[in-house]
C-alpha cells in the first residue's frame, strides 16, 4: 500500500531544493552537510510524517550529516541506513527514471515497498503514485550508471 503523505514546512520546502547539491550520491544541504534537510528519516516509517531532527541525535554516514527526532531512531538507521535513507540517494525516482538527478525534498515524499521516496515536484510524486512499478523498474536501471557520475 502507498502512503501517500505531505506535509508542508515552509522552512523545509523549496529553499532546500535550492540550497541542496546535486553533485553527490546522497542529497545533502551545500551549506550544512544535512541530509533531507534535517528531517529525520525513521519518522517517515514510524510517525507516517516528517519530524525535525535534532542534533543532540545525529550521525555521519556517506558524506551526510542524517538527524533523528530521539536516540532509537538514531539506533534504527545505524543499524539499518539502507532501510531508512531514501533510495536513489534522496533524488526524485521520476526524474532517475528519466536518466537525470534532481533533488527530492522531505516535502514531498512517499513510503511504498518499505522504502523512502523524495520528490522534487508534486506532478512527479503523483506519476510515481500511480504507477510505482514502471518508474521503479526504470530508476533502478539507470541509477547504477547516474551514481557514477556523481561524487562520493
């Protein structure tokens, strides 16, 4: 089942898609080291909605500083990252399936198969939403050839 959830942060929205480096294998701030701007990314499972992470509870992983809203989240990403961080490193799934990278934001998001999905625009979220399968199949393909081109 997808959840289909969005939450708007007026300090999260598109100034972190502006502000984030499309340069990297993992989404991060250019200015902060933060991935998906902050927001913690266990919550997206267990709140079902973006929660602020706080830096009394973070961890550096892939050239990424990740926050966590308390310490078993944290606890849960460190032991499983690949389960928690957004796939295709936070870029938007619709836009890899397309053969190109733009940076997702924690605005925008979906959870489908178990896994973290970030978007850079609603009418790519809502694509992906209707058809998960086709853009997946098409992401995965290109996303082993996109990430060598970007840094580690």
């Amino acid at each position: 089942m997808i959840a289909l959830l969005t939450c708007a942060f007026a300090s999260s929205g598109m100034e972190f898609a502006a502000r984030a480096a499309t340069t990297e294998r993992v989404v991060v701030d250019r200015y902060t080291g933060l991935a998906i701007g902050g927001f913690d990314p266990v919550a997206f499972f267990t709140d079902a909605r973006p929660v602020a992470g706080e830096s009394d509870y973070e961890v550096s992983l892939n050239g990424a500083v990740w926050r966590f809203s308390n310490p078993d989240n944290r606890a849960f990403f460190i032991a499983n990252p690949d389960v928690y961080s957004p796939r295709f490193g936070g870029y938007d799934p619709v836009d890899v399936a397309r053969g190109v990278t733009f940076a997702g934001t924690s605005r925008l998001w979906l959870v489908v198969g178990q896994r973290l999905y970030l978007f850079g625009h609603e009418d790519t979220r809502a694509a992906f939403a209707a058809n998960p399968a086709h853009y997946l199949h098409e992401a995965t393909r290109r996303w082993a050839e996109l990430k060598e081109t970007l840094a580690q």
